[in-house]
C-alpha cells in the first residue's frame, strides 16, 4: 500500500516527497521515483504537472 503524504523542504533546497509504504515512511527524491513502483502513481495532479515543469526546464539546458 502506498499513500502520498506530502513535500518537504531539504535545507539545500531541494523537494521530497513524502509516502507511506507498507507502513513505514519514506522521504524520496524526485529523481528516485523511479525505484519505487506505484509512487508516481500515488502522486496528486498538482505534484505530476511539477515534476513535468521541472523535467522540461532541465531539457532546455
């Protein structure tokens, strides 16, 4: 079971999105979704459109 809690804020700046999987909290970068199945899934609407603002910013590079 996976259930999206929320972001926080790392003292570098950076964003992690905060999930409950099977009962035990993660904290997982943006770049680190990848490795854990059903957590883009889990994310709201307004977490996914910022996640594609930032990937189409980093393609401009």
């Amino acid at each position: 079971m996976i259930r999206y809690m929320g972001t926080r804020k790392t003292p570098d700046g950076g964003v992690l999105y905060v999930f409950i999987i099977n009962g035990q909290q993660k904290e997982i970068r943006e770049s680190a979704l990848k490795q854990y199945p059903g957590c883009y899934d889990a994310l709201p609407a307004s977490a996914k459109a910022q996640i594609a603002a930032n990937r189409a910013w980093l393609s401009k590079l």
